[in-house]
C-alpha cells in the first residue's frame, strides 16, 4: 500500500490546483496536460549500501504540468514543471520555429538528441523506471539549440548545448533515425546518435542505481575532473503484431584533466507484448505511447561496466502494465540485480516496483 507523507499530499494538491486554475483560466490559448505517478519500491538489502534489511518505501515518482502554446503558423513554445521535490523544477522551456521546409528549430531548455529510450516520454515507459545505461550515459535536458528534421523514412537531430555541470561546459549532440521498413505502426527502427563534450574540469562521476528508484546508488565510479566526453550509441527498434523490440548501446570514454582516460560501455534489449496486438504510436524517431486498452507483457535485461574501475552490473526484469484509457495506467516490475567487482560477484537481489499513473 502507498502511504503518502503530509508533504506528499502537498504536492498532489498544489499539483490539481494548478491544473484546474491553468485548464480554467488558459484553455482557449494554451494547451495543458500533465502526469502524476504514485510509485512504491519493495527490495532486498543489496538494493542497499551496507544495508542488511529489507525496505519498503514509496513516493511521488513525478508530478508534472506542461503548458504549450501557438504564437501562430510556425511559432510555438513549450513550459514543463515538476512539483515532485522539495522545489519547483523547470524541466522544459523554449520557443520553437517551425517555417521552414529542410528543418525546425528549438531554443532554451530542451532534450538533446540521444537516446532512444531517453527521448520517449515518461508517462510512455515500457517498465518503470529507465535501463541502467540510459540513466548513466545519456545526456538529459540542457540549454541549448537544437536543429531536426527529416522525411518519413529518417529523420536527424544536431544541437549545441550547455549541460549542467557547469557555466564552461559545451555539447555538440547528433542523431540519425531510419525506418527502413514500415507499414503504419509496425516497423523497423535503426539509430545512431553521438555527443562529443567539452567539461572543461567538471566533476564527473558514475553513481547509479540498480533501475530501482529509491534504493542507494550502488554503482559508484571514480571521481573525476573531467576534461572531455566522447560518447556514442547505436539503436534498434521493431514493433509488429503487438511485439515492440527494442534495444541499445551505449559507450563513451571520458579524459580528466591528466589526461587519463576512463571508459564505460552498456546496454540492454526489451520486450513487450500487448495483448490487444496493436502496437505503440512512432513519430520522428522516437517510441510514443500504447494506444489500446487493455494488458501488456514486458522484460528486460541490462548490463552496465565500469572498465577501468573493474565493476559491472546485470540486471534481469519481467512486468505488466494494464493500461484503463489514455489517463490512467498501472505498472509491475520484478527486478533480480547483481554487481561483479575486482573478480568477485554479489548474489542477486530481488526487488518489486509498483506505479499507478495518471495522465491528462
């Protein structure tokens, strides 16, 4: 059972709240949808650093608002905020051109092109939180430029951005999608995306968790003043008859300020299968949201090294989401994890995540 804390209902209140007075007041202009998602984690202690207990814990994964706007034909902007912490977080906000033919243009904060499990929204997810790879490797949200297009068959991303480690740092971040073979929602997908960074002497620091939200970061890198990044990945997609296939690569070796360089290389491959043998919506190379009612199936498996630290970690997973209508979800998981390091291996830890979704 979910137990929420007084702060909690704070959140869900201040959430609906600003939902009912931005649908009331900004209907007719601005476009409001939102996502609020109800997560409890149940795992063993090796989900825990020096823990010898079990925990069950549970939280408000994301409370999120997006207001979206047309200025005209080829002007528009997007505002996402997130209410889940202990502060108001922007996530999203900036102005996009879309006038011309070859390519449309964003400005502010924005995704960078990498990833193709990253650049899927949330509230899309296949399991419930993200491959270990895709939570350690691929960039986020940053400040910068971005320039897409493409046709049906591809489509690309180029931008310039300013990630968060510090004021000095820089990005330049591609993408290149093709869809070799498709016939509406059922297709195929192959993908590469590359980002070279400049970090300038930011710290830098693998420090991850097992793809279950609230238990320790166990998978702990040296740290670093890095110079530079060099990080690069590959992706896979095919969706048919139901099945949606989908797998990733990611490695990237990043230089501290001796020159010394640090490797680290993951990825995983995933399943789902809806009952109903429709498939998920896909537009511009990016996996979008299940579009029947009804039951789906999913599993993974995912593995993340640490190379010159000698660490790694596999990580084996099964759940089922049940999908009511387009605003309310629920997701299981059943995740066993375990970590290799200097010639020694863990035993696997079991761990469950529940979620109950809400979207608008």
């Amino acid at each position: 059972m979910i137990r929420l804390r007084s702060r909690d209902v704070v959140v869900i209140f201040n959430f609906l709240t600003y939902s009912l007075l931005s649908m009331n007041l900004c209907a007719k202009d601005i476009k409001v949808s939102g996502d609020l998602m109800l997560d409890h984690d149940s795992f063993e202690s090796g989900f825990i650093e020096d823990g010898d207990e079990s925990q069950s814990l549970s939280e408000i994964r994301r409370a999120r608002l997006s207001f979206k706007t047309k200025f005209d034909e080829n002007w528009q902007a997007k505002l996402k905020v997130d209410f889940s912490g202990d502060s108001i977080n922007i996530k999203d906000a900036y102005i996009k051109y879309k006038g011309w033919d070859w390519a449309d243009i964003t400005i502010g904060q924005q995704k960078e092109g990498f990833g193709l499990e990253k650049l899927a929204h949330s509230r899309d997810a296949i399991m419930i939180e993200r491959s270990l790879v895709s939570t350690a490797l691929t960039p986020g949200r940053s400040l910068g430029i971005n320039l897409a297009g493409g046709a049906s068959s591809y489509n690309w991303q180029l931008g310039y951005f300013q990630p968060d480690e510090s004021e000095s740092s820089t990005a330049i971040t591609a993408r290149l999608a093709w869809v070799p073979w498709r016939q509406d929602n059922e297709l195929m997908h192959l993908g590469v995306a590359v980002s070279e960074r400049n970090l300038n002497g930011s710290d830098f620091r693998i420090n991850e968790k097992m793809e279950v939200h609230l238990s320790d970061s166990l998978i702990e890198g040296e740290k670093l003043l890095a110079n530079k990044e060099s990080l690069k990945g590959v992706e896979f997609l095919w969706q048919q008859a139901g099945v949606t296939t989908m797998a990733e690569w990611q490695q990237t070796t990043v230089t501290d300020i001796n020159n010394i360089d640090y490797d680290y290389q993951g990825g995983y491959v995933q399943f789902s299968y809806q009952l109903s043998g429709d498939n998920r919506n896909y537009k511009k190379g990016k996996l979008g949201a299940v579009t029947t009612p009804g039951w789906e199936f999913t599993s993974r498996y995912s593995q993340f090294e640490l190379i010159e630290e000698a660490r790694e970690a596999q990580i084996y997973s099964i759940g089922v989401n049940y999908t009511f209508n387009e605003k309310l979800k629920v997701m299981a998981d059943y995740i066993k994890a375990k970590q290799f390091e200097a010639g020694s291996e863990s035993d696997f830890s079991n761990a469950i995540s529940l979620r109950l979704q809400y979207s608008f």
